[in-house]
C-alpha cells in the first residue's frame, strides 16, 4: 500500500468528520434559537392580548361613566334652566 495515499487520507477524513459535526452543531444551534424566540414572541403576544383585554374593559368602563356623567349634566342643565326660566316668570 502506498504511504503518501494513506496519509493523505488520514487527514481527509478528520477534516470532512470535523466539517460535519460543525455543521450539525452549527444548524442544532440555530434551531435552538429560533425555536427560543418563538417562544419569546408567544409569551409577548400573550402578554399583549392580556393587556389589550384590560384596556377594552377599561374603556368600557370609562364610556359608563361618562354616560352617567352626561346624564348627570343634563338634568343638572335642566333643573338650571327650569329655575332660570322659572325665576324670570316669577
């Protein structure tokens, strides 16, 4: 058998089993971290419909009492006007 092929293939088949596992390790590393912000984009998106979910029922509270507020000022404006145009006939 000839030397020079032997060595030549001793240092081939390293390097090719080297390139290989870099690779695989390389690839495992960006599945990890893709996989990683997937997961940090749920948990954001779940923490975001949560607030989007306060923030509707805030509002809706918001919009009751300015209902009732307005209600308030009407007969508020109403008994003064009353008073005012009762006070002139008066």
């Amino acid at each position: 058998m000839d030397l020079s092929f032997l060595s030549g293939l001793e240092l081939v088949v390293p390097v090719l089993v080297f390139v290989f596992a870099a690779l695989q390790k390389f690839k495992r590393g960006i599945t990890d971290t893709w996989r990683e912000e997937a997961e940090a984009q749920k948990v954001r998106a779940d923490r975001l419909a949560e607030q989007v979910a306060e923030l509707t029922a805030e509002v809706k509270a918001l919009r009751r009492e300015n209902a009732e507020l307005r209600g308030m000022l009407e007969v508020a404006q109403t008994d003064t006007t009353r008073d005012v145009m009762g006070g002139e006939g008066a």
